[in-house]
C-alpha cells in the first residue's frame, strides 16, 4: 500500500471511531435476532468474497504503477460487526489493508478527503436492505411470503476505477427467526417520479 493510502486509510479509521463515540446510533436499535441474522448473512457474504474476489482483486490492484491502495468495506451496523470476526480470523496479509467502516461514515469521510478516482483506495460494499417497503412487493410475487415474513434485499459490490465496478443484490426473506435466500442476482427497477 502506498503510504499516501495508508494516511488515507489511517485517517478514515480514527474518524469513524470518533464518529461513533460521538453519535450513538438514532434509530431503535433493531431486535438482537435481526441483528445476528444480518450478521450471520453479511459474515457468510464477506467469507465467500475473501475465498473467491479478493484474490481476483488483489491480481487488478497490484498492476497499479503506483502499488496497491488502501480496501475500505462499507457495511451496515451488522456488516461492520460480521467484518471485525472474519477479518480477524484471516491470515491473508491484505486483510491488514481492509478497513470496515459503517457507510455513513465512508461517505462523510469521503467528503472530507475526497478521493473520486480511487487512486488511493477501492470500496468494496455490502449491506441489507430490510424490510423492504411492501409497496415493492410486487416487484417479488414470484416469491410469495407467508403470514409474518417480509424481504430482505442484499445488495452488494465494487466501487473503484471503472473496470472493477460491480453491484449485485440477492433477494432473501426473514420470517422474524431464519432467513432463506430466494433469488440471486435480481434486477431492481425503479420507478422515475411521474410515471
């Protein structure tokens, strides 16, 4: 990592430790089962990304001239919690180049020190979208619920330079106790304003 990234890198930390410190969360904070749910499910996600796109990744980001940059997870609350396991129990030496913030907090940072051509980091993104509005169920009527369930969507993928860009999202249900996928690689449509 160039050590302009590690600054970088460096930097987003100690400001997402002190934005948490500052703001406790403001909304409700969601049921401990729910919690552990997402936490189960992004945890599982991050696994099966370091086994499978990482090493693909790291092939891409150590043609850079300049060498390779700083790998910042943006993730909800549960995405942040299932990042600090699974990245603990990695042995691959790129997992110290990862940082895991909320992605409030990579957004406000990104704000602050702006880094739109990705020269100094990559951002690779995983979080649930849940409940989703039942007005956008019938977007999902091939996969009817029962009484009690509601969808999940979780969305996923890479920001950086144009050529690694990807976004994914997987449609799932949660019935309050277990989550069953459904559906990989949906396309969500999204109504423009007036039609």
């Amino acid at each position: 990592m160039t050590p302009e990234s590690l600054d970088w890198l460096e930097g987003l930390k100690a400001f997402a430790e002190k934005h948490r410190a500052a703001r406790p969360p403001r909304a409700a904070p969601m049921a401990s089962a729910d919690f552990a749910a997402r936490q189960i499910l992004l945890g599982a996600h991050l696994q099966r990304w370091l086994a499978t796109d990482l090493p693909r990744l790291r092939l891409e980001l150590e043609r850079r001239a300049s060498g390779p940059p700083a790998i910042v997870l943006a993730a909800c609350a549960p995405g942040v919690a299932a990042a600090e396991e699974v990245l603990a129990g990695c042995d691959d030496p790129l997992t110290r180049a990862i940082a895991c913030v909320r992605e409030v907090e990579y957004r406000l940072w990104c704000i602050r020190h702006p880094d739109a051509a990705y020269s100094l980091h990559v951002n690779p993104w995983s979080w649930i979208k849940a409940p989703v509005p039942q007005a956008r169920w019938g977007e999902f009527r091939d996969f009817p619920l029962l009484p009690g369930e509601c969808y999940w969507l979780h969305r996923y993928g890479l920001a950086g330079e144009p050529e690694l860009e990807s976004r994914q999202c997987d449609l799932w249900k949660w019935d309050g106790r277990q989550t069953a996928q459904l559906a990989v690689g949906i396309v969500e449509r999204v109504r423009t304003v007036g039609r």
